[in-house]
C-alpha cells in the first residue's frame, strides 16, 4: 500500500470538514488532494476518530499477517502430504 503524505488526523479533520457542511471543492484545494481522494477517504474514514482509525489500521496489519502466515502453513501441509504418498504412507 502506498504510503500517504497526510497524517490520520489530517485526513479525518479533512473528512469532518466536508461533514460540516463546507465544499468539496474548498477542502481538497486546502488539504492539497483531488477531490476524488478527499471521496475516498470520506467513504474510508467518515465518521471515525483518530483512535477508530489506529485501530483499523492495527487490525488490518494483523490480518494481512495472519493470512500470510496460514497460507505459509497450507503450504508447508501440502509439501507433508506429498512426502507421505511418496512414501506409501496412510493419512
């Protein structure tokens, strides 16, 4: 994933801006991005806090972890499997 150069909470006091009731328009020509990202990140990030979004991304990172590691396993489970019909041996 490409590493953003606007914070967390750049990004959701962005969001909240638009929230308020201020244009698109204005707030993306402010925060620097087109208005198409400032859309993303409002279906992304609205209605979160900082704290909401450290957590997403903490939970994000584990899962990524953890279906790396799982598929690391069915592989290693499929090498056994081979090794055992080589052999001749029963599951």
């Amino acid at each position: 994933m490409k590493k953003s150069k606007h914070t967390e909470a750049q990004m959701i006091a962005a969001v909240k801006q638009v929230e308020a009731g201020r244009s698109v328009k204005e707030v993306a020509r402010e925060t620097g991005v087109t208005e198409q990202t400032l859309y993303a990140w409002k279906s992304k990030l609205g209605g979160m806090d900082i704290s909401d979004v450290r957590r997403l991304r903490e939970l994000e990172d584990e899962n990524r972890r953890l279906k790396t590691m799982v598929a690391d396993l069915s592989l290693d489970r499929e090498a056994l499997k081979g090794v055992i019909r080589k052999n001749g041996w029963s599951l």
